[in-house]
C-alpha cells in the first residue's frame, strides 16, 4: 500500500514541484494539497495522510499554529516543515509543536526526500 503524503504550501509552483517530485519515488502518493495551514489541517483530517509536508509562512493559518492543531488531532502523523526561514530559534519552535522535522528550501530536493523516508521508515 503506497504512502500517502499530503502537500500544504500557499506556492501553487511549489505544491505543483512538490506533487511531480514525490510522484516519482516508489511507493509515495500525493493524497492532496492545501494553500494554507487551516485547509492543511481539515485535509488533513479527511484524507487520512501518512505524512504532512507544511510551510511555514502561509496565510489564515501559519505552519506553526497548523502543526499544533495537527499534532493535537493526529499525533501518529509525522509532520515536515519545508520552509525558507530555517533558523535553530523557528527549528525548536517547530519541533516544539510537533514537527519531527525541518528542512529547508535551500536545500537539494534530494534532502527533503531523504527526510520523508527517515520519517516514514520510523512509523512504519
């Protein structure tokens, strides 16, 4: 049964990148996308995702206040920030919200993959 990965970025090319990217790895599927944090958690509810890739900066609800609502609701469902303000103060913050991790958009893509199989590897 493949893994299925819900996406929540307000970037319509990041979530269109993000979809193209997880499609080709073996055994993930993309169940949805939302463009903000409260459409990420009520998707998130819904679709029964194996894991959540969040922004943070997003409007009507931020990564953060989503990753709270969302560890709250589905504390088994590992989360992944994929942001552009990595800093160690938003990094605590994050994990201190129920992240598991953070990965920046700086990075290769190749990181942010390797990361989603870390996380997926240790819930399975």
């Amino acid at each position: 049964m493949p893994k299925r990965l819900l996406i929540v970025d307000d970037s319509p090319i990041i979530r269109k990148m993000l979809r193209e990217t997880f499609e080709l790895q073996e055994g993930w599927e993309v169940c949805g996308e939302a463009a903000d944090g409260r459409e990420g958690v009520e998707k998130a509810q819904q679709l029964k995702a194996d894991l959540i890739v969040l922004d943070l900066s997003m409007p009507v609800m931020n990564g953060l206040e989503a990753a709270r609502e969302l560890s709250r609701l589905l504390p088994s469902v590992p989360v992944l920030f994929y942001t552009n303000y990595e800093t160690p103060q938003l990094k605590q913050e994050a994990l201190s919200a129920g992240v598991r991790a953070v990965v920046s958009k700086s990075e290769s893509v190749g990181a942010l993959v390797s990361s989603i199989q870390d996380l997926l590897a240790a819930v399975a």
